[in-house]
C-alpha cells in the first residue's frame, strides 16, 4: 500500500469522529486532570519485532512525555493488560498471532466488550496479502492500517503523535461531556436545594464531585452592610466547623484571604491550590464566593466547565435568595435579624418529630428591664438593650441551639438538653459588660420536649410558665415545667368551667365570721368570706375558687353578688337592731383595678338605703402598698365616700410608713400566721407588738387575725390589741346562726 492510500483513512476516521461511548470506565461523574503520562501497548509474538519496536520507541516522547510501553504476545494477554489499565492511548496490534484474525478478534473485544471507545488502534502486518476489510476499520475505528516493513523510525514517531493527539482530543470531549452531564445533574440536585445553607452544602459537594477532589469548601455571602465581615452560610470537610462564622474566624490565612479578595475584587479566584468562584448577587442575592480546596491547579476543560456550572450556580442562589428573602419575612425577626416565633414553632415541629426520648429542650427567657429601659431611656435604648440581649444569649447557647424572638422582650432557645441548661441563663447575668446593660436580668422558663405533641402547646405553656416566673415576685425566677403541673391547671381549668355555671347561678353563698372587741368580749362586726357549696353537698373554700375567678375575671360579677349578699346582712341586722355593727368585705385588686368600682359600690349600697361607713373594705397590704397611682387614686377616692379601709395580712407585705401614713386606713389586720407564732418565735412576737405600735402612733385599729388559743388572746390584750377574729370565737358561720350569735351575746344585752 502507498503512503497515500494509507493516510487517507486514517484522515478520514479523524473528520467523522465516531460518537464516543459515554460509558466510560472510570467514574462517569469526574474528569480526570490533564494527560501528564500516556501508555502505549504493543501486542505482537514476534519477539524480534517486539524489540526493534521498543528500540525505536525509546526515543520518542509526546508533548516533552516519555510513554509507557506495554507488551503482550498474545490478543489474551492483551486484553488482560488493557483491562487493568483502561487509560491506554495507543494500541500497536499485529493482525496475524495465534490465528490468523487474532487481532482482530481483539479489536472486537476492546470495542464491544470491554466498551473502550477511546483506546487508538493501529494494525500492523508482516505480509502484505493480509488486510483487513474496509468495513472492519470502520467498524471498529481502526486509525491506522501498516505493513511493519514500511514502519521506519520516523513514521511510527509520527502515527503515534497523531494518534496521541486523538486520543487526547477525545479525552477531552469525553470528560467535557462527562462534565455537562455532570453539571446536569449538579444543577439538578441545586434546584432541589431548600435554603441557603442547603443550597451551599449541595454546592460545594457537586463542585468537589465535578472537579475529582474531597469536599473541602466553603461558601461565603457579603453582610447587608459593608461592614459586617462575610458570613459563611455553607462549609464542608475540613471547614465544616466554621458554618454559620464570620469569614474572620477561618484560621487559614491564605483561605481567608482568597475568599476575601474574591468578593473585594468581584472576581473568580485560582490558585495551584484552590478555586474561589464569584458570584456577583442581584437584588435579593447578596455576593458570593465559593472556595474549594483543589490542591492541584486545574485545567482548561475544568476552567471551561466550572464557568458553565458556575453560570448555573449563579442563577440559583437567585432563586433561592428569592424563597429565603420570603422565608425570612415570614421567620426571621426584622430587628434583631434572627428566627422568630414561626421559626421557632417551626423547629419545635421538626424536633417533635423526632421519636422520644428526644434529649431537645426549650427555654424561654424574658428580658425583664426591657419595658422599664424603654420607657426611661427611650425604644432605641430598648432595641439596643435588645441586640446585646440577643448577642449575650448567642454565645451562652451556641450553635445548633436556635434562638428565636417571640415578641417584645420574649426570647426562646431550642436546641439540645445538654446545651439548652436553664441554669446557664445566670450566665446571661455575669460578664454583660456592654455600654447597653452591665446586667441583664431575666425569668426563664425551661420545658421538656418528651412531655408535648404540638408545638403549639410547647410555645402557649412556656409563655406561661413565664407569666408564672413573673408573678413569684423577685426577679430572675427559673421554673422547670413539670408535667404534674399540667395535671393540676388541667384541674383547674375544669373547676373554673364549674364555677363559671355557679356565679351564673348564683350559687356562691357567704359566712361571717365575728370580729370581737377583747375588752368586753363584745361582737363589733363579722368579715364576710365566700363559700361554694357544690350540688352534691361538697364545699370548695375560697382559697381554691378565689384565685381561679380573679384568672378569669369572674371575681367581678362574683364579687357584686357577695357585695348585694353583705349589704342585703346589713339590712336584715338593721332591722333586728344591730345597726352599729360592721361588715367587712374582701375586695380583690382586679375589682379595684376596673374604673366602674367605685360607682358601682355607691350605687349598691344606695339600693339597700345603707351608708357607707357600714362596709369596711378589705384590701391586701401588698395592693395597698402598690405603687400605681391608680390603686392610690382609688383608695383616697373611697375614703373621702366613707367606706372603712382595712388592711387585710398585715405584716406579709412591705409597708412604707408615708405610705401608710397617707392612707389613714381604719384598721390593720395581723396576718394569723404570725398569731398562729405567738409564744413560740420570739421575731413573731416583735412583729406582732411592733404592728399593735404601729396602729396606735397612726391612728388605726388593730385586729389579730386567726386568734385559737386563750393565751394568745391575752398576750395580745396584754400587748394592747383590742380585736380579734379565730375560732377562738366563732367560726365562719350562717348569717342565721350569726343573728343567732348577736342577739345573745353578752354585751347585747348587757
Ligand atoms: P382572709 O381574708 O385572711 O380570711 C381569713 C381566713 O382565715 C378565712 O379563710 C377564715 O376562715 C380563716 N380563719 C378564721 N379564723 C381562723 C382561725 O382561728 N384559724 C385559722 N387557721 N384560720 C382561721 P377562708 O374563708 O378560707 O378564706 C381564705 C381567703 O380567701 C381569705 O383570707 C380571703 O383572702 C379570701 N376570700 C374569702 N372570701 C372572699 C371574698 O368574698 N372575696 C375575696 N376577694 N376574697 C375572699
Ligand atoms: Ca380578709
Ligand atoms: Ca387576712
């Protein structure tokens, strides 16, 4: 054959490059790096040739590249070698081996079989009557048909150059596909993405997988401000600690400089070492670069594929900037730009997913010098109060514990128990050394996910395990939800329902309990106290109901009914010719708080044709004592219309003596507790004749309270206390058996 017939094929076969088998051998879904070593089989048993043709090849070499030789003397021996190596360039195949076809019988094992499309083929022959069919070259994408005698030196240096050049252009192709399938199926997998952090984890582990190395990335968005210091919203590998930092915190200085000096410069970055690619945001998109650690520099087809990807990559934090952007409207709090409370009911959701025993916890913690800092120094003090608040919770609950503003100055944290310690909210306390609050003071109420189905019922119990914090008075209360408290509101919540029908129906009755004068054991007047006789005959006592009717604001209807059912008393005593003897009533602070009482209070005692110094009101030292001038105004308001003050517990609470000054209440009632203590504690005894002091420099009567014993009627007459209540007298009793009671009473008659 001249040199002309041959050369045409093998042209031929390099224009109409037969479509390449995307099966390739390797992993389909990584190109390799740029040829840097090549391998070139020669399968022929024709010893002597074989030498002649390593002796020519030692001095070849492909692009400054020494290849590798591989001999087989046999197609079997071949095959076996090509298999375990499938990067193989060039193979030099003699036609005529055991058989007469032999070669080609492997050309059609490496074709069909063993699916390599890639490997460059060139036959060779010693006689010239054997050549292969045309077809068959075509077929089987034969590049070069030769006769080994016409193989000089300077030929085969040429064929294999050709060829080498072929296979590396195929090389390329085959991976650039390899690589759009890939970036394919990347993009796909981005789109599937449910947020930024999703989305960045998804990215950096399709830029490790496109480019063949371990995913050792990080993805980094520019703050709103420019001040701010990037945040990294996705990391993996050996950044997989700095998730959710400030670029700043990455200790490798090149990495942090690099990624820095992409968003900087708006620029992709490379290095021998790594990749930075930029993305330049839009409206909703804030700039972004990711990093990935290549540790190798990488090639042009990378370069080309990686612009592709990245273009894709691009358009997708778009997107989903756009979806978090409304994610973050609905539950992210716009000042504090962290979760809110749909964030956190969110969170509770997915955590009450989880199958117990569920080790997640929720704390909920209020900021309690927030209202006072708003109203003193202003709401951007408050916010500002708030931020450091937010900062200070931050580093005592740190990450994967959430923090969510539920509203105001109501903060939660949910994460797991061993972070989320209510104990550790005294941390919050200690160390606030900002310009904002030396000290943060705050109620916390901690709750169990194991005991709860609905988040819901998580957010609406810790909100009022917080109230309940509140109410204990002193400040920074910690209350632990307990489940056998649920129990008990269960409970209560079913007696409220009750009560509700009783009040309605006018079911709540009243007993009197007679006040006695000690000097001549006289009745002066009888405390009126509520009692709920229930349809079966059971009797709930005030301490039970009371409470629950000032919860749910029944104590208003509820306590002008005892009201009517006092004056109506009055009344009847009137009438049987005690018209000098008092009734006290209890009054409670929501039926003080509301501005229709007093009116409501004249206008009653006007029905029943009474003057109001008959009523004496009984009101807790602790309202009594409350600061709001609305209670103040109330009271000096029932004063100047007559009413008889008295103040009820007297010694339970913290009196100020202007205050008490200024209130000329008519009597002071000792708390039975500390009558209950006579003769046993010295301090209860110096209360109880320092209150009796008190009354007598003031002005004011005063009534021991919950009087049971002789001796303590004489230690308090001895003393100076000239009034008592207890069963020492009487019990609570009927208003019968209490007419009863005053019509023979010795001082009566006397
Ligand atoms: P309080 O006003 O301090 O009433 C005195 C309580 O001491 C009454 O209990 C009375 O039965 C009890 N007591 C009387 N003598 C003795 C005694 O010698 N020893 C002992 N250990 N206790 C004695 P009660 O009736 O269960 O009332 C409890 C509380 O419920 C009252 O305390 C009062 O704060 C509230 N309350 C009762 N009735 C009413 C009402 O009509 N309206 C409002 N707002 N509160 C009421
Ligand atoms: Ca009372
Ligand atoms: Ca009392």
């Amino acid at each position: 054959m001249g040199d002309i017939e041959k050369e045409t094929p093998s042209q031929d076969l390099f224009q109409f490059q037969p479509e390449v088998d995307s099966a390739a051998p390797d992993s389909p879904h990584q190109f390799r790096p740029e040829m840097n070593d090549f391998t070139i089989l020669s399968v022929d048993d024709d010893e002597m040739f074989q030498n002649s043709l390593r002796l020519s090849l030692s001095g070849f070499s492909y692009r400054g590249i020494a290849p590798r030789i591989l001999v087989a003397s046999s197609a079997n021996e071949a095959a076996k070698l090509l298999l375990e190596t499938p990067s193989t360039a060039v193979l030099l195949l003699d036609i005529v081996m055991e058989t007469d076809d032999a070669g080609l019988r492997l050309v059609r094992t490496i074709r069909e079989v063993l699916g390599n499309s890639q490997l460059r083929i060139v036959l060779l022959t010693g006689q010239p009557g054997i050549a292969p069919m045309q077809s068959s070259l075509e077929t089987y994408d034969i590049s070069d048909y030769w006769l080994k005698t016409d193989l000089t030196n300077e030929r085969l240096h040429s064929i294999l150059t050709a060829n080498l050049r072929t296979f590396e252009q195929i090389d390329v192709l085959n991976r650039a596909r390899r690589g759009l399938q890939s970036i394919v199926e990347a993009s796909n997998s981005l789109a599937k993405s449910s947020g930024f952090e999703d989305f960045s984890r998804r990215m950096i582990h399709e830029l490790a997988s496109l480019l063949g190395v371990s995913e050792d990335g990080i993805v980094c968005v520019r703050g709103r401000d420019q001040e701010q210091p990037p945040k990294i919203i996705g990391s993996a590998g050996r950044f997989a600690s700095v998730l959710n930092q400030t670029l700043d915190t990455i200790n490798d200085e090149s990495v942090r400089d690099l990624i820095q000096h992409a968003l900087d410069e708006q620029a992709n970055m490379e290095t021998a070492m790594a990749q930075v690619l930029f993305f330049p945001g839009q409206a909703v998109a804030p700039p972004a670069a990711a990093y990935i650690a290549t540790n190798r520099r990488i090639d042009d087809t990378e370069r080309e594929l990686l612009r592709v990807f990245a273009t894709n990559i691009g358009t997708g934090l778009v997107n989903v900037a756009l979806t978090s952007q409304l994610d973050r409207i609905a539950y992210e709090d716009g000042l504090l730009e962290i979760a809110n409370g749909n964030a956190l009911k969110r969170g509770v959701q997915a955590a009450l997913e989880i199958p117990p025993p569920r080790r997640r916890k929720v704390l909920f913690i209020e900021l309690n010098q927030y209202a006072r800092s708003c109203v003193s120094l202003g709401v951007e003090q408050g916010d500002r109060l708030l931020r450091a608040f937010a900062k200070r919770l931050a580093a005592a609950f740190p990450p994967p514990c959430m923090i969510a503003r539920l509203h105001e100055d109501i903060f939660a944290v949910l994460g797991p128990e061993y972070l989320v310690r209510i104990e550790y909210v005294n941390r919050l306390e200690a160390g606030a050394h900002s310009p904002e609050a030396l000290f943060f003071g705050a109620e916390a109420a901690s709750l169990d996910l194991n005991h709860f189905t609905s988040a819901q019922t998580v957010i609406a119990t810790g909100l009022l395990l917080l109230k309940k914090a509140g109410l204990k008075g002193t400040s920074g209360q910690l209350v632990e939800y307990d489940p056998n408290v649920e129990e008990e509101t269960r409970r209560r919540y079913a007696l409220s329902q009750q009560l509700y029908k009783a009040v309605l129906n006018r079911e709540i009755s009243v007993v009197f309990q007679p006040q006695i004068d000690l000097t001549d054991n006289r009745i002066v007047g009888a405390e009126i106290l509520a009692r709920w006789t229930r349809p079966d005959g059971s009797t709930i006592f005030p301490a039970d109901f009371i409470p629950l009717a000032e919860a749910n604001g029944l104590i208003v209807p509820l306590g002008q009914q005892i009201l009517e059912q006092a004056c109506s008393a009055l009344r009847s005593m009137d009438e049987a010719g005690f018209p000098a003897v008092t009734l006290a009533v209890n009054v409670s602070p929501v039926q003080l708080g509301r501005q229709e009482f007093i009116d409501e209070l004249i206008a009653t005692t006007r029905r029943y044709g009474l003057s109001p110094d008959r009523l004496e009101l009984e009101i807790t030292e602790t309202v009594a004592m409350d600061e709001h001038q609305h209670a103040n105004d109330v009271l000096s308001t029932l004063r100047r219309k007559g009413f008889a003050i008295a103040i009820d517990d007297f010694g339970t609470g913290y009196s100020s003596l202007t205050k008490l000054r200024s209130f000329e209440a008519a009597m002071l009632k000792i708390d039975g507790s500390f009558i209950a203590g006579l003769g046993e504690s010295i301090q209860n005894e110096m209360i109880v004749e320092m209150i009796i002091r008190l009354g007598e420099r003031m002005n004011m009567r005063v009534l021991a309270e919950g009087v049971e014993t002789e001796q303590q009627a004489e230690w308090l007459q001895s003393r100076g206390c000239m009034l008592a209540q207890g069963y020492l007298y009487a019990p609570p009793e009927s208003f019968e058996q209490f007419l009863a009671r005053l019509r023979n009473s010795p001082a009566k008659t006397a």
